[in-house]
C-alpha cells in the first residue's frame, strides 16, 4: 500500500521517472532539462536517477522507447489487409494523444539545436518499433504475397503517417474513424495496387 | 538612389514592412509582435504604419498572402500531368524555404494561443491561391477528363503536402528531386489512378 513502505519497486521508480520525464519535458522545455527536475518530480533522490542514467537526455530516451506502441498484423493471414492499416492509423492516433508524443514533438521541432538526440528518437523508439505506423502491416502482407514488395518503397511506407500528420497539423485535432478509413482506402490501397 | 530622396514609394514601404513582419515574427515570436518592433525595424514611423494597419497580426497577413505562391497547370491541355505535379511540389519546396514559410510554420505551431490567426491563415491565405499544392493542377486534368472528379478527396487532395512535409520532418532537410518524383510516381498518381 502507498505510504506503508519506505522503499518503491524497482519498477514502480522507473515508471515514476519515465512519468516525471515526459511531464518535465512538456513544462520546461528541452533546453531546461535537468537531473535535478526530473528527482524532484519523481519524488526520488537524485543520486538514485543517476544510478541508473547519466543524463537527462538518457531518462527522456527510456521513457519515449517504454511508451511507444508496436503495431503487429492480426495474427493469421485474414486477408484483412484494410482493417489492419486502419488498426495501424488507430494506434498512431492514440499514440499521439499521450503526453509521451508531445514529448517527442517538442524533441522534434528544436531537432536543430538537439540533433543527436532527434537522430536517437528514429534510431532507438521508431525503427525498432516497425520504423512507420502502417509499416509492420504492409510488409507482413508482402510476404504473404497479397502485396507486391517492390512498391514498398519509403514514400508509400509513409503515406499514412503522412496524412495523420498532416491532418492534424490542418484541423488542430486527431482525425476520426472516418478520415482513417479514407486514408487507407483513397491513398495506401492505390500505392500499393488495391484499388477499391 | 537610396538616401537622395526623403521618401520611400508606397510600393517600397510596404514591402519593407513586409520584410519586416516576417523577420520580426521569427526572431521574437507571434507573443512580442508589436507595432514599435515592425515599425523600427521596417525603419518607418508608427503612425504610418497605422495608417494602413490596425493590428501587427493584419501586416503578418498581408504579408503572408502576398509571397505565398499560386501553383498553376500548364497552359494547354498537353496532358503533362505528372510534369505538373512535380512542378507543384517543386513550387511548394521553394516556398518552405522563405522566411515566410518559417514564420507560417511559427503560428501554426502555436494555433492554441492563437486560432483566429491560424483560422486566416488558411482562409485567406492558402485557400485562395489553389488550397493546396497540387490541387490546382489535380483538379485541371479533373477538368480536361484525364481524372475521374470523383477521386479527387480531401485526402487525395492532400497526399503531396503531406508527404513532402513528412520527409522535411523526418530528414531535417527539404526534399529533393528524386523524392518529389517519387511522391508524385507512387503516391500522388496511383491514387488519381494514373499508375506507373
């Protein structure tokens, strides 16, 4: 029970770092991360954090790395190659939604003064996680032959990102169910040769 | 000759203030825009400025709308579609390469504080001159039968900005030709049902 004991888990004082280091991140600003800050919000002694990390860049890339979803095709070749891309778009759009996203678009959009860091969000959370929403799904029903591999090129790999990006960068909203629906079927199905 | 004169000519004023609004926006960003900072910096007095402008967000504006650019299709009907459209995104790169595209992007990216503006922006600047890239020449070959009308969504409409906006995230650098071509190869034509 909270309070009944003097020490956290092991686990719970990662979960409360990797908490404390978004919420930092998206208050002050990457360019007033500290050490101190992300102790302190945690809750934890700052000799602790550096047990386990040695810079604040260090604790943001963990957190950015546990809390990025892995999307993965329905387990059996269904054919359902449609439901899979919008399933895909779902976990992008409530990926988005976390503090964790804004975290990463905050890294993102100063990646001038913070490149190597911008340059490890690609490397160490999206790439190992299937590189592009969309990406896990369309090269699964490649090699089930549903899909010619050869037009699996990186642009068409990224029409879906893409078009949610771009969608929410227009509205100032996630898109719905329906423009999802669109995307998939109005311009990933034509790049990859499924018409409707 | 500059100095021989006491007066600048309408047309040199305001596109002084013009340069002005856009480099004062980017350098101290939409929450310190005021009319001393443009006047001072455009090298005019405050009182001429008001003479033509209530508000710094109304010179932003005009300022905006008067270098974005108009994508146009070619002039006959030579079914250059394809050439079109990367002309069209080749139009879109040079412009996100101005200082006016920065600052865009600066109140874009600040929408919450400032919706109304971010609302005009749209309306009055990127609506008029054709919505989006690629959309004045897609709904051109609309027009001439070599694209069924039907296929031309807002989705579809919107696949070259997308895409070329994610790659210049994505790679912290504008696309290039190549990139532009295959924009337009794998994604734009396919969904348009012009396939390769």
């Amino acid at each position: 029970m909270p309070g009944t004991r003097g020490r956290r888990s092991d686990a719970e004082v990662v979960a409360a770092v990797h908490t404390a280091v978004v919420e930092e991140v998206i208050d002050v600003g990457m360019g007033k991360l500290t050490m101190d800050g992300i102790a302190q919000r945690a809750g934890i002694a700052k000799t602790s954090l550096y047990r386990r990390w040695d810079t604040p860049q260090a604790i943001l890339l963990d957190a950015l790395e546990a809390e990025f979803p892995q999307e993965s095709p329905t387990a059996a070749p269904t054919g359902e190659l449609r439901g899979d891309l919008v399933e895909a778009l779902r976990l992008m759009v409530t990926w988005l939604a976390t503090p964790t996203a804004r975290a990463t678009g905050a890294i993102l959009a100063e990646r001038e003064r913070y490149p190597e860091l911008a340059e490890s969000i690609y490397t160490r959370v999206f790439e190992p996680k299937g590189g592009r929403f969309t990406g896990t799904v369309l090269r699964h029903y490649a090699d089930t032959g549903d899909i010619d591999p050869a037009l699996l090129t990186p642009v068409v790999l990224d029409i879906g990102e893409a078009l949610v990006l771009k969608c929410s960068l227009d509205s100032g909203a996630l898109p719905g169910e329906q423009t999802l629906t669109d995307i998939v079927d109005q311009a990933i199905l034509p790049a990859v040769g499924h018409r409707r």
